[in-house]
C-alpha cells in the first residue's frame, strides 16, 4: 500500500521529509519573529516591532508556500507544532543578532535541500526552491544591515531610538535583475 501511495508523488521520502522539516523551520521563525515584535514593543522600540512584526508574517508565508507544494506534488504536507520559542532577550542588539542568525540558519537549510533535490535529480523541486534561495539574499542583507546599525550609530544616548527609527528603512535592491 506504501508503494501505491507513493506513486501519487513525484517527491521521494526523503525530499518530502526534508522539505516538511523547512515547513516546520518556517512556522517556528515566524513564531520567533513574533516574540521579538512582542520583546520589542514591551519594551519601547515600536518601530521594530511593527519590523518583526512583518518578518512573521512573511516567514508564515514562506511556510505556505512551501505547504502548498508539498500538496500540490501529492504528498503529505505536515502542519508543524510549535513550542520552546525563546520571549526575553538581553539586550535590544541581541534580538537582531538572534534575527541574523536565524536567516543564515535558514539558508544554509535551504541550501542542503537544494543539495540533495540535485542529488536526488528532483529538478522540479530544485525549481521551486530558487524563489527561496533568492529570497534569503534579500533576508540576510536587511537582517546584516540592522545589526550594523548597532557598530555605525551606537547604543548610548538615544542611540537605540536612532536605530529604531532606521530599522523599518532598510530594504534591499535586487540590481542583478535586467
């Protein structure tokens, strides 16, 4: 019966346990970026949490994204449970450090499944993915850039409201598109 439902897919197991473990590395993203939007407006920087705020809901929807191909292949797209999302943090600089983090953590994710789709000869797959990969440029240059804020305008004084203001004004300019 495992053989016959498999043939329902073009995904092999492994290609659709590796993509459902990224469904889950999104959902539990989302959730973080929340928390940092939460952290952030306890604690003041309103800016930045409005920030995290739109991060969540663009890893959300990256986790759909990635939700719909699964069932769209005919395989069996898993909704994540989610839990242990870290809701303090030391400092103001520590949030971004975390955010930083996290987006290379995803693209080093997104690049082992690039790995083994190319292995696997799931070139359908691997399509998909390239949205992702390009995206994650974009995710770790704003993410990069915020935390540089830290070292260019410092902390003290009304440093940290000078960084909350130029958060929500970076953005990123895809010039390798003609």
């Amino acid at each position: 019966m495992k053989d016959l439902l498999r043939l329902r897919t073009s995904l092999t197991e492994e290609i659709e346990q590796i993509l459902n473990e990224q469904i889950k590395m999104e959902a539990e993203a989302s959730a973080a970026y929340l928390a940092m939007s939460s952290w952030c407006d306890r604690n003041g920087f309103d800016n930045s949490a409005g920030y995290f705020k739109k991060q969540s809901d663009e890893e959300r929807e990256h986790m759909l994204r990635l939700f719909k191909f699964v069932s769209d292949m005919g395989g069996r797209a898993v909704s994540p449970a989610i839990s242990n999302i870290q809701v303090e943090y030391d400092s103001f600089r520590s949030v971004f450090e975390l955010a930083l983090q996290q987006e290379v953590s995803v693209t080093q994710s997104f690049n082992r499944i690039a790995d083994r789709c190319q292995k696997a000869k799931d070139y359908v797959t691997f399509s998909f993915l390239q949205w992702f990969l390009k995206e994650q440029v974009e995710e770790e240059y704003v993410a990069r850039r915020a935390l540089e804020l830290f070292d260019v305008i410092g902390e003290e004084g009304t440093g940290r409201y000078e960084i909350d203001k130029r958060v929500t004004k970076i953005s990123y300019e895809d010039t390798y598109e003609a």
